[in-house]
C-alpha cells in the first residue's frame, strides 16, 4: 500500500507491502542490494525520508535494473568512523554487504547457511557490518528487515519462512536476536540511521 505524500504509513503496511514486493523474487540478494544502492543515491541530500519514498525504494528495488558490481568495494576502508553522515553510514554499510555476498559467492560451498555463515573476506579488510550471515535470499532478507527494525508483523497470524525450507511455511515463536518493535504505529519519516538498521536486520535477524 502506497499512500500519498506526508500521509502516515503504518510499520503494519510498511511490513505488508515490502513482503508482497518480495514475494518469489528470483534475482540475487547481491543484485537487490546493488540496485537499492543505486536508486536510494538520488536520495541522499535528504535528512530523513518520507515513509512512503522509503517503501518505495524499497520495493523498487526489487525490480529495477542493477547497476554494474564494482570490485573496489571487496578491499576499500569501509569503516565507520565517528562523524560520519548518516547517509554515508548507510552507504557504508550496503556496500559492506554487497561485498560480503560477492566474497560468499565466490568461496566455499556453504551448507545450511541459514543457520549462520561467515563471509570470508580478504585479510585485513575494513567493512561497517560484522561478518555473519543469516539471510541470503531477497524474499527472507527483506522480511527479516522489516520486522526486527520496525515490526509490523503480527506474531498471532504470522508465519516466518526460514531459509532454505523449500517455502514451507513454519508456525511458533521466533525468538529473536534482539527484542523487535511492538505493535502497530504510525511512521511519516525514516531517517537513515533507522534505513541502516533495516539492513543490519535483514542480514543477522533470524
């Protein structure tokens, strides 16, 4: 659900509408991620956005051409160091993970990643984002995201897909990494900081 400009956007239909965006996504996470870096560029000058351009981008990037790798991210200092624009964090941060998923591609074959993998990155590299993994597909990255971010999902109805189950969709308690936002709020803007937190989610939220 899209909504018009300063309306308020539920984390509910915030959540609703990324999952239904990411439904049966077939490209790489890498790939989404590449072009979700590219589309939120044109955003940058912004302090904070709007809830529903964030949703956008979001979901557009689901779908929209991505931009080329570029292989300078695998061995360039990105680091987080204080002072650091919030965009920049967050820029830092995709990166980081556009590079680990490429060093994952390119390494050992992984069994059961889902239950955690470590990107093996080159010595001595600097990157903004710890190097364990969770989620590698599109669809569980994004769902993952949402919730432990900004919730959203109703634990009652809700059924969590773990990766790499085939779809089969699995009732019961989550037990999260960290206590995820409760209940149903409203949200005019994001800044950021809170974007940076829905990537860290999506990679180490279980």
């Amino acid at each position: 659900m899209l909504v018009a400009g300063g309306a308020v956007l539920t984390n509910e239909e915030f959540y609703e509408s990324v999952g239904r965006a990411a439904q049966g996504v077939e490209r790489s996470l890498e790939e989404y991620l590449r072009t979700l870096w590219h589309l939120a560029r044109a955003e940058r000058a912004r302090q904070e956005l709007p809830a529903e351009v964030a949703l956008t981008l979001l979901v557009t990037a689901t779908t929209a051409p991505a931009p080329p790798f570029d292989p300078s991210w695998r061995t360039a200092d990105l680091s987080v160091a204080e002072g650091t624009s919030e965009f920049d964090v967050w820029e830092r941060v995709i990166q980081s993970q556009v590079a680990d998923l490429r060093d994952l591609a390119e390494g050992p074959e992984l069994y059961y990643p889902e239950l955690g993998v470590d990107a093996p990155r080159p010595e001595n590299c600097k990157r903004a984002t710890a190097p364990r993994w969770y989620n590698h597909r599109v669809e569980s990255y994004l769902e993952c995201a949402i919730a432990g971010a900004l919730g959203g999902w109703d634990p009652e109805g809700a059924a969590r897909v773990p990766e790499g189950a085939a779809r089969v969709r699995v009732q019961g308690e989550v037990t999260p990494l960290h206590p995820e936002p409760e209940g149903v709020r409203g949200m005019t803007v994001l800044s950021w900081l809170d974007l940076t937190e829905v990537l860290v989610c999506g990679q180490e939220y279980e």
